[in-house]
C-alpha cells in the first residue's frame, strides 16, 4: 500500500475524529484500506476496530451499536466462534461467515459498517433500516470510496467538489437533500434499510433488504393492540440502555420523550439524568412543561435557554453538517446536545413517534383534502392562480385548492420550487426536480395499497424522517461527541405501528391515539393533556430584529446563492418577512444556511472535524 494512500486514510479519518476521539485504527491490505474513528460507548478498553475473524479473512469497520449483541454472541460461540472481544462489532464479521450479506436480518439496532472479504476481494456496505447512522458512497474510476460523513471524501486530494443541481433543487424545496442523492454530483447517500457491494468484476451493486411498508393488519382487537404496544416500547427502551458509560436522555416533555423517560425510570435503579432546551420567547419556550414532567418522574434535570446571542455560533454550526441543512432546529438540538455532553456520553431521545403514530397536525390537515374534479378545471384554476402577484388576496389559498392530495400533502413538508408558485429556485433549478404535486413520487410508489393517511407516515419515514430529524440528531449529537439513540424506531416497533390501520392512530381529527392509550399508565396525566408543540425556533422575530443583518447579507448581490435562487424573488421574500405581511424565516433560514455553507465550502472548511470549536451561549442550570 502506498504512502499516500496511506496519508489520505489517515486525512479521511481526521476528518470525522468529533464522531470517535476515543481511538482509531487502520487496515491495509492489496486493494482496500479501511479506517475508522471510535467513541467508546461498549466495551470501552477491548472494542479496537478494524475487527478480524479468526483466519483474518474477513475484516470490518463499524458505526453504531448492535443492541441484540450478547444474544448474537451467545448463538456465535454455539456454532464454533471463537470471540476475542467483549463487544459487538466482533459478532458483524462472524455472522457474515455464517450468513453472507443476509447478516443484516440478525441485527438490532443503529449501524453504518463495511465488510472486506479478503478471499472473494469483495467489500460489503450496510446501513440500518431507518438511516439513523448515514454512509456516503463515491465511485471513483479505479474503485469505491466511502465514509459517514462528506467531509471525509472532500479530504481526498481528487474529489471533484461539482455540486449537484438537482440536489440544489430538492433542498430549495425540502431543506435538506434526500437519500439517494447528495449534494455532490456522483456522490450518493446509501439508502435506509439497503446494503451495497462491491467487486472488481462486477462495480457497484445496491440492494434493499428491508422496507417499511407492511401489509395491513386485519381484525385488530385494540384492547390486545394496546397492550402489545405496551410490551414493545418497554422492550425498545429497555434494549436501547445497554452502555459502559454514563447515559441520559432527551426531554421536551412532549408524549415521546417523556414515554421514553418514564420507561427508562422504571428500568434503571438511578435517577434518569434528562436535559431540555427552551427559548426565552413564551410562544416557543417548552422547558417550564418539560421541568414538571422531569419532577413528576424523579428525573436529574438540567436545560437550557436559548437567546438571539446563539446566532454566535451558526457559522459553526453549518459547518457541523457536511451538506446544508435547513431545518432551524439543529440550533436547539446542538445545544442541548452540548449540555447533555456535559454529564453524559449517550443520551436517548423521543424522535420517530410522529411518524409511526400519525403525531404531526399534517395527517388530519390533509387526509380530508377533496381533489377538484375534473382534472382540466383543476389545471385552469391552478394557472390562474399562478399568474396573479403574489400579494394578491387569496392567491396561495386558490393555489391549496387545485392540488392533488399529495401536493396538499407536499405543501406541509415543502416550499414550492417554482417562482410563479412563490418559490425562488432559478428556473433551470426548479426544473430539476418535480412539481409539487409530484415531487415525493419516486418514495410513495410502493405503498399503493394503504390507506392515504398510513401513506403519509411511510412518506415522511422515507423521507423526512431520514433526511431531516434523522440528520439533524446524528450531525449535532455527533458534533460534541455524544451518542443519541432512538429506541422508538426499534424495527420490531416500526414493523407492529405500521401494519395497524390509520384508525388506531388518527381518530376524530387527532393523531397517536393508540400511543396514548399506552402510554397513560406511564406518564404523568399532564403530558397527555399538553398540546403539540413542534422543536420550532423564534425565526419570525429574530429575522425582523436581532438577525435582520443576515437578511441584508442574502440580499448581496456577490453571494454564490444566486447561482441558484433568482435575487428579485430572495428581495420579495425579505420585503415581505421585514413588513410582516407574511412570515418567510422558514425560507430566510434555507437561504442563510445555503449562503454559509457555500462559503465554507469554498474556503475548504468542510473537510475538518466539526464540532469543537463551539462555545455554549444558552443559560444551563439544573433543576
């Protein structure tokens, strides 16, 4: 192996050292390099990666945990392995001994890994079911090259940096850029649920080995539903604390998180310790809330509120994300990220309860949506409502009006790319990517057989759920060395939510209702009789006053923006925000974060380790 193979393994791995400062390893052998960063969660002094087999013919490097391990080890040492370690890396090159690629079944838990297969000189890709752990992939003239984050390929002295407009496009409408598509032209995100492999003879092949979509349940008894949900949250959670380290959890005191707590307190013999995040702004500010659930359920309680001085570390917390990122929550989610580092080294959290529970004010907003009939008044109607001024009475409430059900659906989750529909993507952008009404296309074609509202949860869990609450956590959790764990998207959990019928979770309007029945038993009555609150940021009013200078910083004609948003619709956005005639920070946010991360990206910022450089600028204080 070369040196300067040698040297650009090392670069590669330096640039993720925020996701591992524990240690790092190395192998190199004829036709692979592999290399891996490590934060110690199990087995903290014996679990060194690379692992090897016993013939050391099979090598891996791993991310995540595998929370089924020790049942894995057990069956492994029954068939003859011979188990070095304590951890569970080691059962991921023993299983593929046994099962091939089919290993992927027998594992339980969050995980991005590569296998080498010295004897077939074959390597093998995975990543978990749900994406919580992410793998880009980059197919090079002379092979494959691969990482949890862009920053490792962008250390490489000969990665293209060419940015994908279609992938501009897709965060422009989405805020963020969806699987399998990176902002990189010929990079790609491995799919959720797919594994990938690779040989001389045959390049690139990716297949999918698991996918949300169940068949429907029949004749459900939702006495016996409820109990059965019952029984797979407590397991979920209960499989989700294994750790040789200190563990915490996140607390916002909504129905997820405090299910996730109360489960935790009854499992562990020790206050749980919870850390929330508030605003000092009352209409945005849930820590109150979360500190009496945290009293009610004996929890070790710590937050932080967040003030407009937090704009002091956005710069870095773009650069934290390998990709833009224009989900305003990562502010929030880095902080008490950074507060739970503090005391613990994994902290559990709430996130994929909306998805599998119909928990999103969007599901009953839409699924009544009529579609206006015929298709050709429709089409008049749509126009016309496009060609009036966008200050026109009305206008966006006639444009509502003429879509599809899953445009109206598109509408919740996405800004319209066109400039005529109030977008500001330049055309040749927006035409990249499809309308509004057809935009989720290629992620909803597989679940024709379910109901509408049940396909709106599979939409998001395809797409939302991976490309923006689950980056989100990894990015900013990760970014302060600190490992979050979603046991509500335990697989056996997601399987049981998603064969039930639509009814058993949106009922008279509202959503999880089968989640609250439960949970009733386990959480203080408040947390069932608090209202939805999203993890929203004050953005209206930080644009308007303490921010309005990032909003003069958009409107700069130098900024590289404009090579894919048209200016005179960024100028009419701002005008709008700054006369309160309607309130764009949503979009002022995407815009800001694309303007930051193209600058870093030019200064080659990208290609560092994230993370450490960040300073806290909430007011921490325990409870």
């Amino acid at each position: 192996m070369s040196a300067e193979i040698r040297h650009e393994l090392v670069a590669m791995c330096d640039a993720i050292r925020h996701r591992g400062p524990d240690d790092e390893g190395q192998f190199f052998a004829p036709g692979v390099a592999l290399g891996m960063r490590r934060l110690s969660v199990i087995d903290v002094m014996g679990g060194q990666q690379p692992v090897t087999n016993e013939s050391r013919s099979v090598h891996v490097v791993f991310n995540g945990e595998i929370y089924n391990y020790r049942e894995l080890r057990r069956q492994l040492k029954r068939r003859g392995h011979s188990l070095t370690t304590h951890g569970d890396t080691e059962t991921l090159v023993h299983l593929y001994e046994e099962d091939g690629d089919r290993l992927v079944h027998a594992l339980r838990g969050m995980f991005a890994f590569a296998i080498w297969d010295a004897q077939r000189r074959r390597l093998l890709l995975a990543r978990d079911r749900l994406g919580i752990k992410p793998l880009y992939y980059w197919k090079t003239p002379h092979g494959l090259a691969f990482g949890s984050e862009l920053r490792s390929l962008l250390s490489l002295k000969n990665f293209p940096r060419q940015l994908d407009r279609r992938a501009m496009g897709y965060y422009l409408a989405l805020g963020y850029v969806p699987d399998p598509l990176s902002v990189f032209a010929g990079v790609s995100k491995l799919p959720p649920g797919h594994i990938l492999t690779w040989d001389q003879e045959r390049g690139v092949e990716v297949v999918r080995y698991w996918s949300p979509v169940r068949a429907a349940a029949s004749n459900v008894d939702e006495r016996e539903a409820v109990e059965e949900l019952r029984r797979l949250l407590d397991d979920a959670v209960g499989c989700h604390l294994e750790s040789d380290v200190p563990l915490g959890a996140f607390l916002s005191g909504g129905l997820d998180s405090s299910a996730v707590v109360a489960h935790m307190s009854r499992r562990l013999s020790r206050a749980v310790q919870t850390f929330s995040i508030g605003f000092d702004d009352d209409d945005f500010n849930e820590a109150p809330h979360a500190a009496r659930v945290a009293r009610a359920l004996g929890t070790e309680h710590r937050e932080a509120i967040v003030r407009p001085d937090a704009d002091a570390v956005i710069e870095a917390i773009v650069r934290g994300f390998d990709e833009p990122f224009g989900d305003s929550s990562a502010l929030p989610t880095f902080l008490v990220s950074q507060l739970a580092r503090q005391h613990v080294t994994v902290s559990l959290s709430g996130d994929g309860g909306d998805e599998l529970f119909a928990g999103y004010t969007r599901y009953p907003e839409v699924v009544d949506h009529i579609e206006i009939r015929p298709l050709l008044l429709r089409a008049l109607l749509h126009r016309a409502a496009g060609s009036r001024p966008h200050a026109w009475p009305g206008r966006n409430r006639l444009l509502a009006l003429t879509r599809t059900r899953w445009g109206r659906y598109a509408t919740t989750v996405a800004v319209p790319p066109e400039m005529r529909e109030g977008g500001v993507a330049l055309p040749d952008v927006a035409a990249e990517i499809a309308s509004l009404d057809h935009l989720l296309d290629p992620w909803i074609s597989d679940s024709n057989d379910r109901e509408f509202a049940t396909r709106m949860m599979l939409a998001d869990i395809s797409t939302y759920l991976p490309g923006d609450i689950l980056t989100k956590v990894d990015r900013m959790s990760m970014s302060v060395s600190l490992e979050a764990r979603v046991p509500l998207l335990d697989h056996h959990l997601v399987e049981f939510a998603l064969s039930l019928p639509a009814h058993l979770s949106l009922r008279d309007g509202r959503g999880k209702w089968l989640f609250r029945q439960a949970i009733a038993d386990v959480v203080p009555s408040m947390v069932l009789e608090q209202p939805k609150r999203g993890f929203a940021v004050p953005l209206g009013r930080w644009f308007r006053r303490e921010l309005s200078y990032r909003v003069d910083a958009l409107l700069r004609s130098d900024s590289a923006i404009y090579n894919y948003v048209d200016p005179s619709a960024v100028r009419r956005i701002a005008g709008e925000h700054a006369r309160s005639r309607r309130d764009h920070g949503h979009l002022l946010w995407r815009l800001l974060v694309l303007h930051l991360w193209l600058e870093c990206l030019t200064r080659g910022e990208l290609a560092r380790p994230s993370g450490r450089e960040l300073d806290v600028v909430a007011y921490a204080h325990a409870l």
